[in-house]
C-alpha cells in the first residue's frame, strides 16, 4: 500500500480512537465512512448472493430442467414480497417470508443446540466420582444449573444450592473475562502497528496537539 | 384476508421446520438436499432483506441533507462511501477485485480492527470500575479474573510458575461447571422458544402481537 | 424433553416464576429516562433472523423488545430502536408499531427514525450505535439478542454517557462483558425466561416451568451418570452417543 | 492539589486510556526483553519439527480469517519458517476456509518459501477446499481422487512431489492454524482413521478444548495464541512481531491488574461507600 493509502488508514483509526475523549466531528467521519462502506459493501455481496444462489440456479434449471433448481424462483418471490410490507394491502404477504426465515433459523438452531449444548454437554459432564475434581465439577455444576431454575417452589427446596451456583457463576465469568484479554490486547497491538510507523506517527502528537487544545478551551469556556 | 395470510404462516413454521428437524434425525439423502436449498433460499431471502435496510438508510439520511439538519454533511459522507463500494462491486464485477480490495483494505480494515481493539482500553475502565470486591460474588469474579491474568500473559510464569497452575484451576473449573450450565441451559431454553414459535404460541418475532 | 416441553406448555398448573431483577429494571430505566427526559435504547442484537446459532436469541430480544416499547409509551419515555440486520428491521419495525398502537398513540411513532437501520455489519452498527448514544445523551440501554465483540464496545460507551444498562444474551463469550459493563445482566436462559415471563399469556409460564423440568432431569442424567462411572458402568454415556 | 485529584478522578477513565497507550506503545519503543517462558505444548510442535527427515511430509491446514489473524497469523508463519528449514521435507498447504488462501499466500511470500522450496517439487498450495469435514475426509482418503488443480490452477497429475502422496497414511505429520472446528475434523479424519500426528495452532480461546487432547496424547502440540507464536519465534532464533508483542502484553497484563487493585484500594479506603 502506498504511503498516502497507509496514513489515510492511520488517520481514520485516530479519527475512531477519538471516542475514548468525547464525540466529536472527527468521530462521526469515522463512522460515516463505516457505516456506508459496510452497508455498501453488504448490497454488493447481497446482489452477488442473489445472482449465484438464486437466478444462475433458476437458469440452469431451465436449461436442464432440473425442478430443485427452478425451485429456487421460490425465494425470490418471496424475496420481493418482503417488499410489500410497504403497502397497507398486502402487508401480510410479507409476514410469509418472514416467517419462513424464522423457521429456517430456528429449527437450525434448535437441532444444532439440541446436540452441541444439550446431550453433548450432559455427556461430557458424566465423571467418576473418585477424585477432588470429579466431585467438585460435579456439585459445581448442578449447583449453576439449579440457579437456572425459575419456579419458585423447587428453587426453594434445592436450599443453599442455587447461591452456590451464583458464586460458581461468578467464577466462570471472571475466568473467561481475563481469557479473551490477550486476543484483544493482540488486535490492539496489531493496529497500532499500523499507526506506530512513519509518516502515519506524525499524526498521533498532531492528534495529542488537537485535544490538549480542546481540553483547553472548554475549560476556559466553563470558567 | 389476512387470516388466510396467518394460516399460510402458520404453516409454512411448521412444514419448513420439521423438514429441518427430521432431516437431523433421519439421514435420508433426499431430505438433506431439500433442507440445504431451504437454507440457501432462507439466505437468498435475506439478501433481498438488504435492501429493506439500505432504503431505510438512504431515505433517512437523503432527508437529513434535503432539510439541511444539524450535520448533515455527514450524512453525504456516509451516502457517498456506500455508493462508492456498491459502483466499484458492480463495475469490477466482484468483491475480490484489486480495485475493490483497495478501498476495503483502505476503509473498512483499520476502521474495523480499531473497534475491535477498542474493547482493551474498555477492559482497562471496566477492570478499575467493576471489579470491586463489594460482596462474595464480585470477590469471586475479581480473584477468577486476576488469576487467569497471570496464567495467561508470560509474566505470570516468570513470576512464580504456581501462577499458572492456580489459573489453570479456575479455568478448567470454570469450563466444566458454569460454563457447561450455561450451554445446557441454552439447549433448553432454545428448545423451548422454538416449539413456542414452531406452535404458533409465540407470535411477537412475527410481528403480529394483537 | 421435548415431550416434557409440550405437556407443561398445555398444561392447566400456571406456575410462579422467579422474577428476575433485570426485568424489573427495565421499568426502572424507563421512569428514570422519562424524569431526566432523556431516551432510552435498544439493541436486539447483531444476528439475524435465521442464524443457525442465534436466532432464538434474536426472536427473545424482540419479544423483549415488545414489551419495553410497549411500557416506553406507557411512560412516556423516547425510544430509539438500532438494527444490524436487515432481516430483523421489518419485524422490529412491526413489533414497535403496534405496541404504540396498543397505547392508542400511534402518532409518536416516526417512520425511519424510532427503529433504525445502522449496517449489518459488526462494527459499522457499533459506531452508530455508539454515536447516537453520545448525541442523544441516552439514559437507559438494552442490550438483548445475539452480540459479538462489539458488546463491550457499546456497553462501556452506554456507561460513559451514564445509561442505566440492562444487558442479555446467550453468546458466552460476551457475557462476561456485559456483566461488567451493565448494572443487569440476564445470563443465558434468564433471556429466554424473561421473555416468556413479559408475555401476557399465562400458558408460556408454563413452558418456563418445562425447562425447569428438563433441567432437573439433567441433573438426574448427570448424578446417575457420574455414580455408575465411578464403578465402571458407562451405560448413561452410551445412551446418550446413540 | 485537590483541585487536580478531583479532576483526575472525575475523568477517570480518559487517565486509564492514556496509561493504556503508553503501557502499549512504550515496549515497542524501548524493547524491555521481559521473559517469555517455554511451555510443553509449544515445544511438542518444535521438537517434532526437528526430527522430521527428508521424505517426510508436512499438511499445513488454515482457517485463518480477518478477524483471528492477529491472534493465528504470527504462530503460522514461525511454524511456517521453521518448517521450511528442514531439508527434504515435503511441504502442502491447504485451506479450510474461502477466506484463507490469501493469508497463506502472505505467509508464503514473507517467509521466502520459493528460496528454500522450489514449488511444486516440495512446497504446494492446495487452496480452499470447500465442504468441510467431508474436505477433510476427502484429503486423507485420497487427494487424487478429491482434487483436480491446486490454488494456482495447475493440475495435480502435473505437480511431481505428489505422486508418491495418496492418502493420510503418507502424511507424516499434520499441523492446523485455526480456531474453527477444522480442528476437530483433522482428529476425526487423520489421527482416528490413520493414526497421523497432529498438532495445533490456536486462539486463546479455542485452546482449551484441545488442551485435553494433548494431556491423552491425542495431539504433540498446541502453539497457543500470540504467546505461543512469541515462544516459537524464540525458538526458531527468529523474533518477529508477536516476540515483540510480548512486552506489550505482560505489561497491559499488569496494569489491568493494578487498576483492580488501586480501584479496590481506594473503595475500601473510602469506607466502601458508593461512588
């Protein structure tokens, strides 16, 4: 990347960091840049998807006379009718496609958690009780999941366990606090890097300059 | 008419979903290749969605320049960059060209990677201002956090090589009982608010809560 | 289970759900916004509708989102709904709608500007997000459904501008943040039963209480599974590969 | 006096974020060569390594991403490196996910991997191979079978080093930069199949589901996030970015817990009122 390319890169990562102080102008240059090339970036990709997941399938299907692919006209149509929740009449139509991505998703999920979350889980957490380990896990975790239990009369009889299961809570979420602190530190790390190097350097005091001077004159303002 | 559009809903939750579901229980190869085009017609769907979203944008902000609103400008900026990747996509005809690589690793890299780095000067005010031992539970939180520190980062070891070991205690533990809770509970609870949804009892994510 | 599921949720016993104190701070926030006259706002998070991994948090965070706009009307209180996801934006929008509607004041709900589509992008939503909490001086900050590292970023910006924050999700990863961060936290499952909790429908307690009763047979699996292996029998265990 | 602590205590957080930056930028400033200890499971990978001989051949699979590549990259280019110096060894890349390709090209170019290995002859890009764990399945079964071209298009009957690899059975040892489930794939498919070793390069948090693999012997290995790419930059007498990360590390480290401290210092100090 050539050096004008890497200190346009450095500025906006300044212009971004300028939150840490207050809003500003400079922040919003930032996020207006952002948010448009995301958004233009997902139409891209969005019209792209529509092309070669949907329209070369219907072709294909067409020429070959393939049904499952002819199929997909389907979510197409579906597609334009999310569109016609835009007119008062036909409103409900779109409710159709709605509803179709939400069972999609959500029998997805449902099978994938059923397994990975549930039975996996339940299988992993079966352990001898012979050593310290095994039964403080054990008790650890039936402990959290009895927190986990809304109504109030069985919560009431698992007595003391539910507070415990708080505190192992606690635990857990101290632990993996800390655990994804180097990962980040690494992203942070790596940006700088980015900026640490010359011209794009100069621009960091040049930064300092500019809120020192803002420090200054909204004090100034305030007295 | 829009009881007719409800039952369609309706069933179109049930159908599209069991599919899905005894596809997982059943290896039927059929089955599994009309649950993967259910997918992808769900992802066409979604990208037909997009434009919902990008005609929110341009409308709500085209109406922040045309009445001339406090910052306005900004809003020019942010309608500009979006035109610009959407001309340069279609222009180039993909978004692995050179020309597109450029401006994304231009513009959306560093803005993206300076959030995301964000979040240590966010552990940094978090770590002074939460982490206070007010009572048993944020004492356990505190002491959880600060061990994992230390096993972590390699300064832990030089310190004093039981560092580690105790951190990799809580981690494990950690792993294998709060954590492992967690994930069941939301097995179970996932489990739960799909049947609601899938029955038909659940109907706000439908929008239709009257 | 999922027999278990069905049953309680037919079932005639309505039982008494534990509230959690998140749920009763998002009245709390509400009056707190309206007496400073300040917004409040929410975030049903960065997945979409049809996330293989998120979407029922995504469909709790609406049902949530239901209800806070429906008690933000009722207060009196400015809403200012962000979407990432283009599939989540017309819902959302419709949830918002009607429940001004149900306060007779569908008046105040403005097109384009009480639900907000930022960028379905990650960070693209976060620094908007993050904007508009500094500009609108927000009082209160929901933060539901399915977030990734851009939680803490958000999160700790709602505390800089001083927003009471009330925070659930069922991504572990960024449940720690949250916790941290915001003054509520629903962990996990405690999103799920908050959502069936806000809703009107007594039948749905009654799901609440089949998870329960899911739970408690997993520990039963659990304990049983755990004392036979100490003496050598995996039977559980293999139950479970099948 | 008071003046300037109440200052400061009301704009708390703009004090931590200005420590925070100097706690980061100073290291790389003025080196501090603070200690970076050796853990097994970073020297599982480097003594493998060592003890390869020529004809042997090395699978390095990546899922390396955007948003993993701070954490992945530095540990898969100094494996990468370490790899490329041993002579004789038979070197195939391949990717697991489309974004991928484009970082091991990267590495491929930074480390010079044409001076040592003349491509096609002893070094191969397979590129992305889509479908997952039936990729994998498909690799170790038979890669003729599975691929027509590598990444730069050329036919696999044409590159002369695989003529003699058919399957994971001629695979001496497979390492895997990730933090996705191709990872599982490779136990899966490689060592429960064939019996290859394996090893892994992984994210902080991906790392302890494989750690109870290393302690069965399952893997030789694990290069774990930033630290075990510093550790593997040590040992290879080749001290790059993460190396250098380090300090930065240990001390943000440090001062995280310092600030748990003096916050919980001077809330006690203060009687524990509410601030």
């Amino acid at each position: 990347m050539s050096a004008i390319a890497s200190l346009i890169s450095a500025a906006l990562v300044i212009m971004i960091y300028s939150i840490l102080y207050r809003e500003n102008p400079l922040f919003r240059v930032g996020e207006g840049i952002l948010v448009g090339a995301t958004v233009g970036h997902a139409v891209v990709q969005a019209i792209f998807n529509v092309r070669d997941l949907a329209i070369i399938k219907v072709q294909q299907g067409l020429a070959t006379g393939d049904i499952s692919k002819i199929l997909y006209v389907i979510p197409i149509l579906l597609g334009i009718g999310l569109y016609l929740q835009f007119s008062k009449k036909y409103r409900y139509v779109s409710k159709i496609s709605i509803a179709f991505m939400l069972s999609v998703g959500i029998a997805l999920s449902m099978r994938g958690l059923l397994y990975n979350n549930v039975i996996g889980q339940i299988k992993g957490a079966i352990m001898p009780l012979n050593t310290i380990e095994g039964i403080a896990y054990t008790i650890g975790l039936i402990s959290v999941l009895l927190y986990f239990v809304y109504e109030e009369k069985t919560s009431r009889i698992a007595g003391p366990l539910p507070n415990l299961g708080r505190y192992v809570l606690m635990i857990t979420m101290g632990a993996y606090f800390a655990n994804s602190i180097m990962g980040r530190l690494s992203i942070v790390i790596g940006t700088m890097d980015g900026v640490l190097v010359t011209p794009s350097i100069y621009l960091v005091p040049v930064a300092a300059l500019v809120i020192v001077a803002d420090v200054l004159t909204r004090r100034k303002q305030a007295e | 008419m829009s009881n007719v559009s409800k039952q369609i809903s309706s069933i179109v939750l049930v159908v599209v979903s069991l599919v899905i579901l005894v596809d997982f229980f059943w290896a039927n190869p059929t089955l599994k290749s009309l649950a993967t085009d259910l997918n992808n017609w769900a992802v066409v769907i979604g990208a037909f969605a997009l434009g919902l979203g990008a005609y929110s944008l341009l409308t709500r902000h085209s109406k922040r320049i045309l009445q001339k609103k406090e910052s306005w400008i900004f809003s020019v900026l942010l309608l500009a960059t979006m035109f610009l990747f959407i001309a340069t996509g279609l222009i180039t005809g993909s978004v692995t060209s050179d020309e597109y690589n450029f401006i994304y690793a231009l513009m959306v890299q560093p803005l993206s990677s300076a959030l995301y780095g964000m979040n240590a000067f966010f552990i940094a005010s978090a770590s002074y201002r939460a982490f206070k031992a007010k009572n048993v539970e944020s004492g356990l939180l505190l002491v959880a956090a600060i061990f994992l520190m230390l096993k972590n980062a390699p300064i832990g070891e030089a310190i004093h090589p039981i560092l580690p070991q105790i951190g990799s205690i809580f981690w494990d533990f950690a792993g294998a009982t709060g954590m492992r809770a967690i994930l069941i509970g939301i097995g179970i609870g996932t489990l739960a608010i799909g049947l609601r949804i899938i029955i038909g009892q659940e109907k706000t994510p439908l929008g239709g809560a009257e | 289970m999922l027999e278990t599921l069905n049953l309680a949720s037919k079932g005639k016993y309505v039982p008494k759900i534990r509230e959690h104190p998140g749920v009763k701070a998002i009245q709390e926030a509400l009056g707190r916004a309206t007496e400073m006259g300040r917004p409040v706002c929410y975030s049903p998070g960065t997945q979409s509708l049809y996330s293989t991994k998120y979407a029922g948090d995504t469909a709790a965070a609406l049902t949530i989102l239901g209800y806070t706009a429906q008690e933000a009307v009722k207060t009196g209180a400015d809403l200012i709904v962000g979407i990432s996801q283009p599939t989540v934006l017309p819902v959302a929008e419709e949830v918002v709608r009607q429940a001004y509607k149900l306060e007779s004041r569908e008046d105040e709900y403005v097109e384009g500007e009480t639900v907000r589509f930022y960028s379905p992008n990650q960070w693209g939503f976060a620094t908007s997000y993050v904007g508009m909490m500094h500009r609108e001086k927000a009082a209160a900050n929901f933060l539901f459904g399915g977030h990734a590292a851009e939680a803490m970023v958000i999160a700790e910006n709602g505390a800089t501008v001083g927003a009471m924050q009330i925070a659930g999700s069922t991504n572990v990863y960024q449940l720690p943040f949250f916790l941290v961060s915001c003054e509520y936290t629903l962990i996990g499952e405690d999103e799920y039963a908050a959502a069936a909790y806000l809703s009107t429908d007594p039948s749905q307690k009654g799901i609440v209480f089949g998870q329960d009763l899911a739970k408690l047979i997993t520990i039963g699996l659990i304990v049983l599974g755990s004392v036979l292996a100490t003496f050598g029998n995996s039977a559980i265990s293999s139950l479970l590969s099948m | 006096m008071s003046d300037f602590i109440e200052t400061l205590s009301k704009n708390y957080k703009q004090v931590i974020y200005i420590g925070l930056f100097l706690v980061l930028t100073i290291p790389r400033v003025y080196p501090l060569g603070l200690p970076i200890p050796l853990s097994d499971t970073t020297m599982g990978v480097y003594n493998q390594i060592e003890a390869l001989e020529p004809g042997d051949v090395v699978v390095i699979g990546s899922s390396i991403s955007a948003s993993i590549y701070a954490e992945v990259y530095p540990q898969y280019i100094a494996v990468m490196r370490h790899v490329l110096g041993q002579e004789g060894v038979k070197v195939i890349l391949v990717d697991h996910i489309p974004e991928a390709p484009i970082f091991t090209e990267r590495a491929i170019e930074e480390a010079n991997a044409y001076s040592y290995k003349a491509y096609g002859e002893e070094l191969v890009h397979l590129g992305y191979i889509a479908g997952d764990e039936a990729a994998i399945s498909g690799l170790c079964r038979d890669l003729h079978d599975l691929l027509q071209v590598d990444y730069h298009g050329t036919s696999i009957s044409e590159i002369s080093m695989l003529d003699d690899i058919n399957s994971a059975e001629d695979f001496t040892i497979v390492l895997d930069f990730t933090a996705s489930a191709d990872s599982q794939y490779w136990l899966n498919q490689a060592y429960a199949t064939y019996g290859t070793k394996i090893a892994l390069g992984l994210t902080a948090v991906k790392v302890t589901d494989a750690y109870a693999y290393y302690t069965a012997g399952q893997i030789f290995g694990i290069v774990e996030s930033t630290k075990g790419a510093a550790q593997y930059e040590i040992l290879i007498d080749q001290p790059g970015l993460a190396a250098q990360g380090m300090d930065a590390q240990s001390l943000a480290h440090l001062f995280f817990i310092g600030l748990i401290l003096v916050g919980n210092i001077l809330y006690f100090v203060k009687g524990g009122k509410n601030q």
